[in-house]
C-alpha cells in the first residue's frame, strides 16, 4: 500500500483537513470526527488505495483500512497537523452515539498497552498454573510488576485521555488520579472482602468501598467534573495568579468530592454492572454466551464493541476476571473460518487473494474487519454463517463457565493464555472448534457469488435462470483503472445497474487514468471522450464509461490519447482525466466496464472485488461458436438488439 497517498486521498475525501475535528485510529480504522458529515465523499474514501469500507457510527466518520492502519495515520498526521489529531468531543448525533464516541476517544490510545499487559499477565497466569515459574521468585516479581502496572495505574492513563476528550488540563488530570492510588488514601480502604469502611472528610462522611486502582468510572467522571470546574475558573481569576490558582482551587475540589461523591457511585455502577453481567451468566449461560458470540461482529461492523470495552475491564477490576469476553473468541474464529472457506471455494482468483490474508488476519490476530468488509459482508452467506458459529460457540463456552482473565483482543495468540488458567479448557476448545466448523462447512456448501448470479441474469431483468455452457477458452479483461471494483448492479446509473448496456463490473477509480484492458482496436472515442468503446482481437466489445452523466461536461476535464480505429495494446493509455475536477462539478466518477455483446460471446464472470490496479482480471468472457462476423454492434452498444439498444451511453 502506497500509505502517504492512502492519508491524502482520505482526507481529501473526508472534505480536507478544515473538516476535521479529531481523528484517532483503532486496530484497524481511521476515525474521524468531522465538522461537517455532508462534505465527506464516501465513495472518493473507499477508492483511495488500501480502503476496505467507510462507515457511519458512534457520530464518527469510520475508514477501514485494516492493519496498516496505523502507518496511514503515521502519514496524515502532518497533513492535519497535531491539533486535529487529539480527540474531541462530538457535537451532535444522539446520547448513544456521543457515548460511543466518548468511549472509543477515551480508550483506544491505551487499548493496545492494556493488550500487551493483559496478555504477559495472561503467560504469567498460565506459567504459575503449570508450575514454570517459582511465585517467590525475583523473576515472577519482575513480570508481575510489569504486567501488574497498566491495571494499577490504569485511572492515571485515563486521566490523560478523558482530559483530552474533555478538554481539560492533563497534568491536573493526573494528579486527581495519582491521589486516588496513592498509599497514604489507599491505607484508609478496606481489604477486598472485608465490610465497607467510613471515614470523615471536613466532617464529610466518605464511604470507602475499595482501592481505585484498576477503576473505570470514577476517574472519568472526576476528569469530566474537572473540566466544567476548569474552565469557568481561569476565565474568571486574576491572569497574574490563575496558572497556580486554577489548578490548586480544581484539586481541593475535585479530589475531596471524587471520595465522597463519585467514587462511591461509579463503583456501585461498576458492581452493579458486573453482578447484572454474572448473573446473567450464572441463569441463563447458553443465552449470554450465544448473544455475545453472536452478535459481536455485528457490533464491529456499527463500531458500537467500543462501548463494551468498560464494562470488561470494570468487570475485570471486580472480579479478576470478565465471562462477557470468553465468547468473543468463537466470534472472530467463525468470521475468520467463513472467510477461509470463501478462500477455498471461490472461483473468483481476486476474491481468494483477499480472502488469504483475511484469514491470518483473523485467527492469528483477531482483526475481522478486512474478512468482514472485504469478503464475507460482501457475499452475505459467509458473514451471517460467521454470525450463526460464533453463537454455538459462545453458548459453549459460557455454558463451560470459562472466563478471560484480560483484555487482549480475542485471536489465536491469547486464546490459550487467556482461557486456560481459569478452567474449562474442554469447553473453551470445543466451543472454539465448533465455531471453526459450522461457517467453514455451511460456507463451502452453499457459497454464492455475485459473479455467478450476474452471468446468470438475463440482461434488463432481475431474474435469475441457469447460465449457458460455452465451449472453448474464456478470454480475461483487465481493469482498466486503478480504483475499487463494486458489483455492476450498484451503479448510480439503473441503465447500468439492471443490465442494459451489457454485463460486467463497475469500478470507483483512484487515479485519473484509463488503460487499454487488453489487445484490440478503438473502435469509439466518443467526441465528449467521456466513453471508450474497444473491440479485443477474440470480438469481444467493451464499453468503458467514465463516470454517470459525464457526456453533459462535453469533454471538459478529459483528455484522450488514442484515436477512433487505432490498434491499443493492453496497458496502453487511452485517456486521462481531472477526477478532482469532475467530482466537484458535482459527478459521479463510478465507471461502468460492460461488454456490449454478451449475446455472441455468453456468460460474463466477474473475477475482481474491493481494491484493483489497472492490469489486474476483472472479468472473464465465455467463448461461444459463433463466428464473430455474426455480431452486428459495435462496442458502443448500437446495433445491438433488446433493451441494449442506445444512442448515448
């Protein structure tokens, strides 16, 4: 991936850097906070190269792009500049999209630090319960510490984030949290297990329920407070002495009535939270486990995981352990499984070759979204087949009452390290097999692509009937553009869509050039130049259309290189085009890539998906006895018979 182009198409896509509020990055997504949604171009983002998707959700503008997410992010920091790149609040959007967005901004720049320790923590756990370490040791109480120190200090690192999304200072923020854990206020808690304590504040009862180390919600509400307490206060003191004043006044405040006030409450929320959880858990096993396994993926796509990822580490924070993560494991397994299934059985050769690194993707690291959006939500079957083994899974392992004692992201990786030390290993295997089995099976037996379906449709028409047999070899196409292929049937155009000027693909280019797909002659260039018609050396005729509507520019912002009746070789330039140019005089840059004459040479297969460079396959065309003298049209459509019939495409 070309990742400094990747950042500038994206941004110039999302309506340039005086669009963007923030924008962060996950595992996966560039997430981005805009200030005006209806300047992002979503189609322009998915053409940039390397763009699995975009979504909406949590008030965020999402760009998939999967794991080289980050070096993307790495190149659009300097487009944007460092002050658009810290998180913000959302503005608009509903309670559960602003909470979203709150908890994605708030966690995910320490998610993959809380990974890493959750996972040595995990080793660590699983090295004591095989008896590979000595617990008296120097060496376990190095790694403890290590481990150890994300969680203990964990309200301190979300004090940097919460003060960032809340505006607030961060270092008055840290402070707030360093008080929390320091041992002269950790001395008056109670020990874990004995009755709450009270103590005496100003003559302010402070009830005690526990060290805040490891705690969730009452540093981030703190930080809230904070900034509402902040901000008034060094508008209105004294600018010789508010430097000093403001933070020192915010401490005396903050502090005392994050002990009395909101420290109580956040941990009661927490407990109730995780005995509602456990409770839920210990009743109806089979039914928690089958919803959180089944329906997590669904929740990846919407970017609604984020809002769970509190209530996992409050979870583990109570209890030492969190039962909703252990059914996220068949979850990505089933997704990753479906998507190795589709490697397998596929015909389309693009569509393996996505699919293959989807698959490592998925099992090693636990990263679906490249199998997810660039494969399996796709072809419908293989995602909800995902949807359906990651639920018997899930059920499994819950009804096993097997818990996971971090927050590591589900994958291969952590399954053992995090499953094993609590028990429970038959069921956690058992029901990750299974969740393995059920989408690879279901998928291979019942896979169907769009290429199939498409080839089968009688042109004009939504119907499906069986596609002819041809004999004699299939003649390949290449793309003729850089860009995004997407099925033919979404093109903005319906003359396109359902069929009428051909069968074929269609393609969203990211650069403003079009290449010769294969040997032949240009048979067309129209004068507007805004549509090529091309005739192979086998008489296959191809209509490339650059853009919907684009005749009306009368070629301006198009400039061909090639004549009417010129001999092309495949690769050869024919035409560029301002693709920037033509976007903002507000057209659409889908091109449709049809052949014209279907009735001569039969069955059309698409062999490309998502991302694809000029010269890469894009469709194959059956052979068929008839002699290519019998053809009466031309690539441009004319001539031909049925609703094929044209004079401007």
């Amino acid at each position: 991936m070309d990742h400094s182009k990747a950042a500038a198409d994206v941004l110039a896509g999302v309506g340039g850097r005086d669009n963007v509020q923030s924008v962060v990055h996950c595992a996966t997504r560039l997430r981005f906070v805009l200030r005006d949604d209806d300047k992002a171009d979503a189609e322009a983002v998915r053409a940039a190269p390397g763009v699995i998707t975009t979504a909406r959700a949590g008030g965020q503008f999402q760009v998939v792009i999967g794991n080289e997410v980050p070096e993307v992010y790495r190149e659009l920091e300097p487009l944007i500049g460092a002050a658009p790149a810290q998180a913000a609040p959302v503005a608009g959007g509903g309670l559960v999209a602003r909470f979203i967005a709150m908890v994605s901004a708030i966690f995910q720049p320490i998610l993959w630090v809380l990974a890493a320790s959750g996972l040595i923590k995990a080793c660590l756990a699983l090295a004591l319960n095989y008896q590979w370490i000595d617990p008296a040791g120097t060496n376990y109480a190095v790694l403890n510490g290590i481990s150890d120190t994300t969680f203990y200090f964990l309200p301190v690192l979300l004090a940097i984030t919460s003060a960032r999304f809340f505006r607030a200072n961060e270092f008055t923020a840290v402070v707030i949290a360093g008080a929390l854990v320091h041992p002269a206020i950790i001395a008056l808690f109670p020990a874990i297990g004995e009755p709450t304590a009270t103590a005496r504040f100003a003559g302010i009862p402070m009830t005690l329920l526990g060290a805040y180390s490891g705690s969730v919600i009452p540093i981030i509400v703190a930080v809230w407070v904070q900034g509402h307490v902040e901000r008034p206060l060094y508008a209105r003191i004294w600018a010789p002495v508010r430097r000093f004043l403001t933070p020192m006044i915010v401490l005396l405040l903050v502090v005392p009535l994050t002990l009395i006030v909101v420290g109580p409450l956040g941990t009661y929320a927490g407990l109730g939270l995780s005995s509602g959880i456990n409770a839920v858990f210990d009743t109806v096993p089979l039914l928690g486990g089958a919803l959180m396994g089944g329906l997590w993926q669904v929740l990846v796509v919407f970017g609604l995981h984020w809002g769970l990822i509190p209530v996992f580490i409050s979870e583990l924070g109570t209890t030492g352990v969190t039962v909703l993560a252990a059914p996220l494991f068949p979850a990505v397994f089933a997704q990753a499984s479906a998507v190795a299934a589709v490697w397998v059985r596929s015909r389309s050769a693009a569509r393996r070759q996505l699919a293959a690194p989807a698959t490592l993707s998925g099992f090693v690291a636990g990263i679906t979204e490249p199998a997810i959006y660039g494969v399996n939500l796709p072809l419908k079957r293989p995602f909800a087949f995902g949807l359906l083994g990651g639920a018997v899974g899930g059920a499994i392992i819950a009804v096993g009452g097997t818990a996971s004692n971090n927050p590591a992201p589900p994958s291969g990786l952590s399954f053992w390290p995090s499953l094993a030390p609590q028990g429970g290993v038959a069921w956690a295997v058992t029901g990750a097999l299974v969740a393995i089995v059920i989408p690879f099976v279901l998928t291979v037996a019942f896979l169907k692509e769009p290429a199939e379906e498409s080839a089968a449709a009688p042109e004009g028409s939504g119907g499906a009937r069986p596609a002819p047999r041809h004999s004699g070899a299939h003649m390949r196409v290449a793309s003729p553009l850089d860009g995004t292929v997407i099925p033919l049937g979404q093109t903005p155009d319906p003359v396109f869509a359902d069929g009428a000027l051909g069968r074929g693909a269609a393609v969203i280019p990211r650069a403003g050039a079009v290449f010769a797909p294969f040997d032949g002659t240009v048979v067309t260039m129209f004068p507007t130049h805004h549509a090529i018609g091309l005739r192979s050396v086998e008489g296959v005729e191809l209509l490339i259309h650059v853009g919907i509507d684009t005749v009306k520019l009368g070629g301006e912002h198009l400039s061909p290189r090639v004549d009417s009746g010129q001999e092309v070789r495949a690769g050869d330039l024919l035409l560029e085009f301002d693709a920037a140019a033509i976007s903002a005089a507000g057209y659409d840059l889908t091109t449709p890539v049809v052949v014209t004459n279907t009735g001569v040479f039969g069955a059309v297969d698409v062999l490309a998906a998502g991302p694809v460079a000029h010269g890469d396959p894009l469709l194959t065309v059956a052979a068929s006895p008839a002699p290519v003298a019998a053809h009466a049209g031309d690539a441009s459509g004319q001539g031909d018979t049925g609703a094929r019939r044209r004079t401007t495409p």
